[in-house]
C-alpha cells in the first residue's frame, strides 16, 4: 500500500511538471523559430525539383536521419528473428 | 511444459475470408505501389507505401492458417529488405562529387531530371532526381521487415509444442 | 484556453507513463509505453502549425501559407523506431510467456 502511495505520488508530480512545460510554449499557431524552414519552402522546389518538400527534406536535406532510421528497422527485425527463430528439433542435437 | 494445443487454427478461417483475402490481394498491392512510386509528388513515400504491402503478408497468415503458412520463407524475405536497405546507402553514393547524399541527378535532363517551374502544378512524373529510387528500395525493405516480424512471431506462437 | 492541443498531449503521455507503472499485466505494459510514444508524436506535429495553413506539398495546392515540413519529417523517423522498440518488447514477453506460463509481472522473478 505504502509502494503503491509513492508511486501515484509521484505522477501526480510528474504531471503537474508537464503541465506547467504546456502553458510555457508558444501559443499554438505561431511556432518560434522558422528561418530554415521558410528557407526549405522557398528553395526546396527550386534544388530538388520536387513537388513534396516533406520528402526532399526526408530524403535529401535529412537524408543521414532516413538510413540510419532505416538501419534500425532492419536491426529489430533480425533481434526479432535472433529471439524467437529457434527451429525445432534440430537444436538439441548440438 | 505440455500444454493442449489449438487445433481450431489448422485450416485458417473459413471459406468467406479466404476469397475475400485473394480477391483483396490485388487492390492492396496496388494501392501500395501507388503510394511508393509517387512519393515526391504527394503525401506518402517509402514508409507507408511499404507498410501497406506488409498487411499482404498479415492477411495471408490470417485466413490461411498454420499448416499452409509454412509456404513463406523466411530467409528469401529477410534476404530482400538487406538488398532493399544496401541499395538505399548505394544511392547516396551517386553525388559524391560535393557531398555524401547529394542530389545529382536533380536538374540534369538525364532520367530523373526535369525541371519544374516555381509555385502550384500539377505533379510530372519524372522529376525529382535521385528521390524516386530512394522511395522504392526504403518501400522494399519496410515491407520485408515488416513481414518478417509477423512471419516470426506467428509461426513461434502457432507450432506444437516440443 | 487556445492551446488545447499541447494539454492533450501532455494528458496522453501522462495516461501512457501511468499505465506503464501501475500496471500489472505485461501486455499491458506494452500498451502504455505504445501510448505515451504516441503522444510524443503527436507534440512533435502539433509544433509546427502555423494558423490557417496548408500540407507544404505544391501539387495543385491551395493558395494559403504553408506549415513547417520539418516536424513531419523528424515524426516519420520516430514512428518507425517506436515500431521497432514495440516489435522487440513483444518478442520477449512472447518468451517469458512461454517459459514461466503467465503474464504477471510480478509472480516469479527474472533471477532463477
């Protein structure tokens, strides 16, 4: 009971955190800083010669982000196999 | 530690879901490779173009159940989202010139490279540089691991136990 | 009371932490970290709004301003890996569930 106590005591206070990080944003529509990203608007069509800014930043401004994100998916894939790949009888035999 | 097995599993589902997943087959694959290949012109791209193509595997594990989901091998889908995911960092080899992952082929009037004026138009096809194959090898190796996780986990929580 | 989206999603993460560590059951567990990476996602999107904009994609778009594209582009990459840190907990309660027979997180200990 005392554990359980302590436990809710402190998401209470962990809530009341991020709560107060919530009123300390911008309000929202008017986000702080948009140097780069009217600069991607404006020059992106122009660099890329694509129609889709969201996909030239993904893929060529942010490409470095994409592989190694790429990279990780196929790493939780084969940790997937790795766990849970055994194939039966033939492992006993070793 | 023995315990009853589920024969309920053995055929799949029954006769409806089975036609109504080969018919769907087709649509699915076509939605998603809709999705991949214009990824520079609307919203979408590699990601969820290839997820919608790993529900192909999910609903074939689904409506044909244990016995014929052995059909699927592992090893030759594993093998193709490596190809998928080598030939991604291959494309960022092209523009070596001036940097790593470099559009070159943007602007060059060579197979990717048309130019498009600035402001609203509707999309053409061909432009975008070295975009569209980036789309098509990150859709492929999204769908193979995406596949694989499935494949894995549902043959390990499906066979007898030993 | 405008920024009603931000306390959305601080009400989300928090729904998400808590259920990840009062719970018992480890599916569910799971749930809640699945949740509270959600949440995350959604804060990152919801900063880069501009008032009365439009997706910045120029294919036959409409004539407004456009909001930032590289929220989106930083949540595509976190989707995936919160796909891939969800995939890898489930193989292992897959695991514990066949080794010691039940998902209570508390009835035997990873000691023995």
């Amino acid at each position: 009971m005392k554990g359980l106590l302590i436990r809710s005591l402190t998401l209470v206070l962990l809530f009341a955190f991020l709560m107060a990080a919530a009123f300390q944003l911008n309000p929202f529509g008017s986000p702080a800083h948009t140097v780069m990203d009217d600069y991607y608007i404006r020059n992106g069509q122009a660099e890329t010669a694509s129609n889709n800014i969201v996909s030239s930043v993904v893929f060529d401004y942010r490409g470095m982000d994409t592989l190694l994100e790429a990279s990780v998916l196929f790493t939780a894939a084969s940790g997937v196999v790795m766990v849970l790949g055994r194939r039966g009888k033939d492992e006993k035999k070793d | 530690m023995k315990r009853k097995t589920d024969k309920s599993m053995d055929d799949g589902m029954s006769i409806i879901v089975k036609v109504a997943a080969y018919v769907l087959a087709v649509p699915i694959t076509i939605l998603g490779l809709y999705i991949i290949l214009h990824g520079h012109l609307t919203p979408g791209g590699g990601f969820p173009g290839g997820a919608v193509i790993a529900t192909l595997t999910v609903l074939f594990l689904v409506a044909a159940g244990k016995e014929k989901a052995k059909a699927l091998k592992r090893d030759m889908i594993s093998f193709a989202g490596g190809v998928g995911l080598v030939l991604f960092a291959f494309f960022g080899f092209i523009g070596t010139g001036t940097t790593f992952f470099f559009n070159a082929l943007a602007n060059s009037g060579s197979l990717f490279g048309m130019r498009i004026p600035f402001g609203v138009n509707p999309g053409y096809m061909w432009t975008a540089g070295v975009i569209p194959p980036m789309n098509m090898a990150v859709g492929l190796e999204v769908a193979a691991s995406l596949s694989v996780i499935a494949l894995v986990m549902f043959v390990y929580t499906m066979e007898d136990e030993r | 009371m405008m920024d009603l989206p931000f306390i959305a999603v601080m009400i989300l993460i928090m729904l998400g932490i808590s259920a990840a560590v009062l719970k018992r059951n480890m599916i569910k567990i799971v749930m809640g970290v699945s949740i509270s990476a959600s949440g995350i996602n959604l804060l990152l999107v919801a900063l880069g709004y501009r008032e009365g904009g439009v997706a910045p994609i120029f294919t036959n778009a409409p004539a407004a301003q456009m909001v930032l594209p590289t929220p989106q582009a930083l949540t595509l990459t976190s989707i995936v890996i919160d796909l891939a840190v969800t995939a890898m907990m489930l193989s292992f309660v897959i695991l514990m569930y066949k080794h010691y027979g039940s998902t209570d997180s508390r009835k035997r200990r990873l000691s023995g």
